[in-house]
C-alpha cells in the first residue's frame, strides 16, 4: 500500500518520535509538534524535565528500538553509550536481599536520556516525508461540523505560521501532560475512566566521574525500596566516562540536595555500593530534583464514543511510576501494534488500537501498581490476589539471592520479556519453595 495522506504528532519526545516511526510507513507525511525549541545535539531540554535523571532502557524495549532502527545500538555505543549485561553486571537488591548474579542474553544500555532521545530523533527525521516543527504550541483540536473525526490541530498564533493544521489523523503523544481530556471534552466526548495510584516519588539525580574497581568491577546498582524502608537507589554507567546516581523516596521520603545530606540517604540504602561511591567518586554537577506525584492510566477502550482520526499514544495514554524504568518499553510496545495495525488498514484505528494497548500495559501497570501497593500509605485496592503475589514475590527475592534461576526469571518479567505469569509456572514455584530464606554468604556470591 502507497503511503498517503498527513499525520501529525502531538509531542516530539520519545513517545512522538516512536509514533512517528510506524506512521512514516504508511502516511506520505508526518508532521511533529514540540512546544521546545530542539537541541542540536544531545542536551536536556524544558518539556523532558525527568532527562536529567536516569533512564533505564529495559531489555524488551532495546530489542524493539533496534528493530525500528537496526544499528541503533552500535550508533548509540560508538557515541558513548555502555552496554550492560542487566543480571551479570548489576548488583541487585530486592526486598534487602542480593540477588545472586549469572551471565544472561539480558542487555541494556548505559547512557543519559538525551542522547537515546538525540540519536532516535536524527533516525526519525531523516524518514522521507518526516518534518518537525519546534516551538510550536497545540491549543487545541479540529473537527468536521458533527464533531464525529478530527480533522487537525489548533495552534497558538506564531508569525509566519497558520493557526491550523489540517490532519488525517492526529496522534497525542505529550506525555503526562496530555491536553486529550481537555481536547475531547470540547468536542462533546465523555472524559475516559482513568485509573490513579499515588505514590508521591522524589527522586534526586547526580552526575559522579567513572574510574577503574568501582561498584566492585560492576556496571550499576538497583536498590529497590520496601515496606519500612521506602527508599530506592540507582547507580547506571553513561557517556562520558561517568555514573549517574539516582536516589528516591515514596509517600515523603525525599532525597536532600546537599552534600552532605545526599550521602547520608545514599549511605542508608540496602545496596552499600552506592553509599561508597557517592562517598569516594568525584562529582561532576550538583543534584537535580524531580517529582512524580502518581501513576495514571486512562482507559480511552472503555469508552462508549471516540472520534474517527486521533489516538491517544505512550505516557499520555498510560504513565507509570519512573521507579521500574517501564515507560520507553511500554511506548516501543505500542510503536509495534500501531504499526502492525497500519499495516493493514486505518479503517476504526483507535477501536482497534486502544483495547490492544490496554493488553499491552496491563502487565507493567501489575508490575508497579502491585510494587507499589506493599507500602500501607499507598492508597488502592488489595485484593486477596495482590496479596498473595507481593507475599510470593518476598519469598521469591530471598531465595533469589542463592539461586540465579530464580533471579533470571524475575528479570526477564521486570524486563518485559516474558509475562508475569511465568514466574507462577511450576518449575518457577518448586524452586522458590524450596529456597532458603537466607542471605546468601561472600563466597556463594562470588562463584
């Protein structure tokens, strides 16, 4: 099939320019919006507030990225980026256990946010027919006189540019901020269900200089928090010789920004390493903060109406907690369906895309939703079921610090590799049930 017609793309991060990937194949043009004026080259920006703090690219969500790009990985390593083996070069802590460490096929990459969303965008704008217009504000979206399809977008008035853009199909991919609520409701559509769990995450970021026998020959650390200890920590390699160090803290609990007292959160972590490092490494830049007060999902599948060309896409469609490093994964996924859709026709895309997505994010959003909901001041539903799974996953974690097995099929679940479910199969089970619900000692760890 001819690509033909013009879509436009709400937002030119990382979801809008995945967005842009899979309507390049089939829409002759694709224009995307951007509020930013865009940099260059790699460079944090105003509208991607969270890039300067680290960004974990899961397993899954490599895999697909270079699907979409082949060769993405080698461009991105020959510009700085560290390739990490996520189960044998990263010390793990689940529930204050250590995971036992194994070689695996599980690989990610070590780098900054802007340098991933930098060398995407260079791929993306160099499609035939693929145009981006920086600094450029939507206000708001148009329709035919029955309000039945969106017909384009409304901007804000800018010299030398039209008020409106014309669109066979609009796809809002801004992000957390997503304006699709507001948009639809001016068009007479009922506001989609949308599911909130409140965690109140800080999280703070600071950049330290990368020398030879830190983090014991390793390539990163995850400290994951846990009922009684709400505080997580996150050691990750990135370009130029440097390991970026995230802290955070749920429902309160906030990192301080001086030195002094960032070293203190760093030293009170289940994972040593990383109050060693902040202790010893030289710092390259002082703390940046950031707040993400809730997870949302918006339920657009549930809805009885939605308008014939427009879609709603990545985090403003669904936004998870930034803690699990899901969100790029989530909207790769997306990038495959929609594709996969295209490919055959846009005839009722949104009907067929939005029940899809739905199937696609109800794996993470289990994943971090039922994280989350361990610590009593999360307010949600715990059902009998979430119950038993957090139980179950405790049990898991302890036995996982002697057995790799174990630490490798929660991985590739984390990972999104394979769904939550494997880990009930019954080889899975026997093995955490017959785990020892011990630490595991320094030469067992060492094998």
């Amino acid at each position: 099939m001819a690509a033909s017609g013009h879509a436009v793309v709400v937002g030119a991060s990382l979801g809008g320019l995945l967005a842009a990937r899979a309507l390049a194949e089939t829409y002759a043009q694709v224009t995307l919006l951007d509020r930013d004026k865009l940099p260059a080259g790699p460079a944090p920006r105003r509208g991607v507030p969270q890039g300067r703090q680290v960004h974990v690219l899961l397993a899954r969500g490599r895999q697909i990225l270079e699907e979409l790009f082949p060769g993405l990985g080698a461009e991105l390593y020959r510009q700085g980026a560290t390739p990490v083996d996520l189960h044998g070069q990263v010390h793990w802590y689940n529930d204050g256990h250590r995971m036992r460490s194994a070689r695996s096929d599980l690989t990610g990459f070590g780098m900054s946010r802007p340098l991933l969303e930098h060398a995407v965008r260079d791929r993306v704008t160099a499609l035939p027919g693929v145009r981006v217009l920086p600094e450029c504000e939507v206000t708001g979206l148009t329709a035919t006189p029955d309000q039945s399809r969106v017909t384009g977008v409304r901007l804000a008035p800018a010299t030398g540019r039209p008020d409106e853009l014309r669109a066979d199909l609009v796809v809002d991919a801004a992000g957390r901020g997503s304006r699709s609520p507001v948009w639809l409701a001016e068009l007479g559509y009922p506001a989609a269900p949308q599911e909130q769990v409140e965690v109140g995450v800080t999280y703070v970021t600071r950049r330290y200089r990368r020398e030879d026998g830190q983090l014991d020959g390793m390539l990163g650390v995850l400290a994951n928090a846990m009922p009684g200890r709400p505080r997580y920590g996150v050691v990750a390699p990135q370009e130029g010789g440097r390991f970026a160090v995230t802290m955070a803290g749920i429902l309160g609990e906030q990192p301080p920004t001086d030195d002094e007292g960032f070293a203190r959160f760093a030293a009170s972590l289940t994972a040593p390493q990383v109050g060693e490092l902040v202790r010893h490494a030289e710092p390259l830049d002082d703390p940046v903060l950031m707040r993400f007060p809730a997870s949302v999902r918006r339920r657009y599948e549930r809805l009885p109406r939605f308008p014939a060309g427009y879609l709603v896409f990545a985090d403003a469609l669904c936004s998870l907690n930034p803690v699990y490093g899901q969100g790029i994964t989530v909207a790769a996924l997306q990038t495959l369906l929609l594709r996969r859709l295209l490919a055959r026709d846009r005839d009722r895309l949104a009907r067929r895309f939005f029940p899809r997505a739905a199937r696609l994010i109800d794996a993470p959003w289990s994943i971090a939703v039922g994280a989350d909901l361990r610590f009593p001041g999360v307010r949600g539903r715990r059902t009998p079921a979430v119950r038993l799974v957090n139980a179950y996953l405790a049990r898991l974690h302890a036995a996982a610090s002697n057995d790799a097995v174990l630490g490798a099929a929660f991985l590739r679940v984390l990972n999104l590799i394979d769904p939550p479910a494997r880990l009930l199969g019954p080889d899975v089970l026997l093995r955490v049930l017959a785990g020892r619900r011990q630490r595991p000692s320094a030469s067992s760890m060492a094998r």
